[in-house]
C-alpha cells in the first residue's frame, strides 16, 4: 500500500516538474522571440509593416481665385473625389467585385471594363471629380484595389456669361482657353506630398505626417465688372436674338484707365457643362475676329484732316449730286447732302465728305494716323488668340485705295481695337494701353492728337445721335452722349455679299466729360433692319445706360446736343 502510495507521489511529481519545464521553455521561447521581433529584427520588420501599411499621398493645391474688379468670384476651385485602382490588388480579390452589382455610380461590370484590360499596372483612374457623397457609395463596399484621391474641380459662378473671358480648364485643371490659359503659370499651384497609415483594404486610418506642403496658385483679379458684364450679356443677346443674326460682341472700356470693363460675345456656352460644346462658341470675338469698321472708322479720318489743319468743324464742304467718282469707282452717299459744314457731313456720315479729305492728304497722313491710334497691331493684353488686325502699309497708294481706306474698307480690325481707338479721343488725345486686369494707377499713355482735337471729336460725335444725325437711337435718357455708326457688307466668297451686313456702332459717355467706350458689333441681322444706326445704336442705349447709372454718374439734365443742319436723316 506505501510503496503504491510512494508510485504515485512521485509521478505527480514528475508531471509537475515536466509542466513547469514546459512552461519555462515556453516562456523562454516567447522571451527569444520577443527579443528578436523588437531588437534583432525591429529594423527589417518596421521597414516591412511600413511597405504595407505607409504611403506617400499627394496633397492637392487649388488653383487660384479669379475674380471681377470688386472680388466677385468667376473661377473657384472646389474639392472632389477622384475613384482609381491598382488593378493587381484587385484582381487579387476578384471575388468581392460582386459587392458593386448595382452600383450607380462604379457597378461590377464597369470595373471589370477597367482593370481587366489593364491587368499589369498599378494605377488606373475609375472615376474623375466625384461628389464626396457619390465616391462613398464605392467605398462603402470595401472593394480590395479601390482608392480615393482629393483634386479640384474648377466652377464658374457667372457661367456662360464671362465663359470667353475666363475660359476653363480641362479635367487636369489646366488652363484652355482664356485667363485660364495665359494666367497658368499665376494660378496654378503646386501639390505638396504626405505619409499616411492606411488599413488592409486601403482606407486612410492615420495622417501621419506632412512631407511637403501644398502651394495654392496665386489669385487674379480682372477689371472685369460683373455687374456690366451681366448688363452687356443680357443686351447683346436679346439684339442677337431679336435680329436673328449669327452673332456679336459688346465691349466695355474705362478711357482713363484702358481698363476693360465688360466685354461679351454670342454665341457663347456654359464653361461648367462643355458636353456639346463647338470651337465656334468659344471664341471670344471680341479679341479675335476681324472686320472692316466701315463708317466708324471716319472718325479717324476726321481727326488727320483736323490734326493737319486742313479743316476745321466749321468748314463748308460740298458733298453734290451726292456721289463722287474716283479711278472709275462712283463712291456714294445715302442721298444728296448738298453743300454744308463738316460737323454736318460728319453726322450724316457722308462718304463723299470723307473721300474728299482723303484725296487732300498726303498718302501717308491717314495711314499714319491709324498706326498712332492703335490698328494693325494686338492691344497686348495677355490674352490668347488676339488678333493684331490689318492695317495695309504701302510706300504708294491709289487714289481708290486712299479712298476707301478713309471710310473703312480695305483695313481690319478687332472690337476692342475699335475701343481701344475711340478711348484716345474720350481721353482727351493720349493712347493708353488697354488691360484686362485691374489698374490700381492709371499707366502713362503716348499722345496720339492734341487736346483740342480731341475735344472737336467729341462735340462732333454727339452730333450723330441728334435728331440730325444717324443715331437718334443711340441716346441715353439723362446723358449727353456721342458716337458713330457703322453698316458694312461683309466678304463672301471673295466678293462683297449685297445682303450680309455688319451692324456697327462706337459711342463715348458722358459727353461733357467722357470716359466710357462702347463697342457694339451685330453680325449678320437679317430683317429689313440691318443699318448701325438701327440695330448696334439701341444696344450702345441700353449698355451705356445701365452702366452710367451703375457706376453713379451724375445725369445731365440738359439733353439739347447740336441743331445747326437740316433735318434730313442720313444713314450708316
């Protein structure tokens, strides 16, 4: 019985001290391993948990701001989600695709489309400028391979509305038309790098740190108005429409500073939905389309023999029977003026009164005068695509050429040419360059006529909105105001088209001290009016109405403006 008893204790015995060997054996081996893991391979093991887990992400920088000259916003950047995939992992975990069946957004099917043909990389874009909201959708399923991304997307608060002026980017935000094309190197910025923890299906769980900032672009502020610029849209459209013509452009400008107040065109499109849109609706006309001014061009004609001392407003010229016949051309009038004062002739926009001056220069005089005033050569703001117009320079001219040339044809010219030319009469004589960003000091200009030139313009000008002139419809209720119209047949097919016109009218505000320049340009009316001074006159009313009154003039309450002629109505 003792010796069964002693078996016994002692195999306890051994059990026990076998359990405590184990046990400490175990414990040795945790303690081996722990010692391994933390000290003799914490290095190899950090660095292999970190090719798992850390990542280096872009940060993404906003394009900078551009606004209109008070800080209103036409082009701002908003955040947006960018869907991509690394179509190795997701092959890997193929079977969990199901999860997207019937996905609005990223369906199965969709996927498959993507990764399968690019099975071998290791980046491919699902899905560009998602909602936050439409991205979660995706990666609430917890598709192995499926990652996010932060860009920005571009919005144009104003729309169709500055569209040629603005222009837009493309899906890379990088800038294709417009400011957004010629300020790229100002407005973009420069994307900054970060660490980050991410989990095993790819989410970001931990920012770990900041490798290199962002840099947003820088901001632009233009001398864009946004208020006139609605105003001039608005306008042009409705004689765009009302005239059923192919098209137009309004330009704006400040003659004391050659800033660029509103300048529109139609057709136009909407920058922040381009699915339909054409080449044609982009352009800004305005800067790139050319023309020959017609009449308005007389001005300039006006202001050489002026300048020369060859007349004065008060010259008597004989414009009879109405017509004038030069290297076997007859240049016509609308009807017979008879004999009057150039004043007279300049409000009935006389050709004859023109061609006259004309033939009396010498050949380089006019072509001269149009190089000062700005023709043949680009404004210079940065905008792309500006045309530099055309301004024929011949060492000998034909009478026929020296001719036309003093009514508009034979030369071209852009809309803000055109402006950019009647702001050196509205600034008493001095040509300034004309900008598209705002000018905090007013540049200093190049004196292209004397002052009292300028000032003979201006009186002049105002007679063709009188009673006596060709633009009644021009006035503006409450201002003096002055201007010269412009219809001009257009070139089709290499000859001068009998029913395709350009409607023109050019005017300056307020007459008694003016600095507001209007372009407006009609293309193409069709209807029985099609005359400047019926279809460009009443938007020029409606435009420089709205902005002296935007911008707080002070109304004349004497509205008599010239009444020493006949009141027989000419026409241009």
């Amino acid at each position: 019985m003792k010796s069964a008893q002693r078996n016994s204790t002692g195999s306890l015995r051994k059990r026990y001290l076998f359990m405590v060997a184990f046990w400490a054996l175990l414990g040795i081996g945790l303690l081996a391993r722990a010692v391994d893991l933390h000290i003799v391979q914490h290095e190899f093991l950090s660095r292999q948990g970190d090719m798992r887990n850390l990542r280096v992400e872009p940060l993404a920088a906003h394009r900078g701001v551009i606004s209109d000259r008070h800080g209103r916003p036409l082009a701002v950047s908003t955040p947006v989600i960018t869907l991509w995939a690394n179509p190795r992992e997701a092959l890997e975990s193929r079977d969990s695709w199901s999860r997207l069946n019937g996905n609005k957004v990223l369906d199965s099917k969709a996927l498959a489309q993507r990764v399968l043909p690019n099975s071998q990389r290791e980046f491919i874009y699902l899905s560009r400028h998602l909602a936050p909201e439409q991205a979660q959708q995706v990666l609430d399923q917890r598709v192995p391979g499926i990652y996010a991304l932060t860009e920005y997307r571009r919005y144009y608060p104003a729309a169709e509305v500055t569209s040629h002026v603005v222009g837009f980017t493309n899906i890379d935000d990088i800038g294709q038309e417009g400011i957004e094309l010629s300020f790229e190197e100002v407005l973009r910025g420069a994307a900054g790098r970060k660490r980050v923890v991410r989990d095993l299906i790819g989410r970001v769980i931990q920012d770990i740190e900041i490798i290199e900032e962002a840099r947003p672009g820088q901001d632009v502020q233009l001398s864009i108005d946004l208020r006139l610029q609605y105003l001039a849209y608005r306008e042009l459209m409705s004689a765009v429409s009302r005239h059923n013509a192919s098209g137009g452009s309004v330009v704006v400008l400040d003659a004391d500073t050659g800033e660029i107040l509103a300048m529109v065109n139609q057709p136009g499109y909407n920058p922040n939905g381009r699915a339909s849109l054409s080449p044609s609706a982009m352009r800004n006309r305005a800067v790139t389309d050319l023309f020959e001014p017609g009449s308005t061009l007389k001005t300039i004609t006006l202001a050489t023999a002026l300048e020369a001392g060859m007349v004065t407003p008060h010259s008597m010229i004989d414009t009879r029977p109405g017509t004038i016949r030069v290297s076997g051309k007859t240049i016509r009038d609308h009807r017979n003026y008879g004999v009057m004062d150039i004043t007279a002739a300049f409000g009935k926009s006389s050709n004859v009164m023109t061609t006259k001056l004309a033939l009396d220069m010498q050949p380089q005089q006019l072509q001269n005068m149009l190089d000062r005033f700005g023709f043949g050569r680009a404004t210079g703001i940065p905008f792309p695509g500006e045309s530099d117009g055309v301004l024929p320079l011949r060492a000998r001219w034909r009478d026929i050429e020296q001719a036309t040339l003093s009514y508009g044809y034979g030369i071209s010219v852009t809309a803000l040419q055109l402006a950019q030319a009647y702001a050196v009469v509205a600034n008493d004589g001095v040509h300034l360059p004309v900008s598209l960003t705002r000018v905090n000091e007013p540049p200093k200009g190049e004196r292209v006529i004397s002052a009292a030139t300028a000032g003979m313009l201006v009186d002049m000008l105002g007679v063709v909105v009188s009673d006596h002139g060709t633009a009644r419809q021009a006035r503006v209720n409450g201002y003096q105001v002055g201007g010269k119209t412009g219809t001009v047949h257009k070139i089709v097919n290499g000859a001068y088209a009998d029913d395709n016109y350009l409607s023109l009218f050019v005017g300056v505000a307020p007459l008694d001290n003016p600095r507001y320049v209007t372009v407006v340009v009609i293309d193409d009316p069709a209807g029985e009016a099609y005359y400047g001074g019926e279809v460009a006159a009443p938007v020029f009313s409606r435009v420089m109405e709205g902005v002296l009154r935007t911008l707080n003039v002070t109304p004349d309450a004497s509205q008599g403006i010239w009444a020493g002629v006949t009141a027989s109505e000419g026409r241009s």
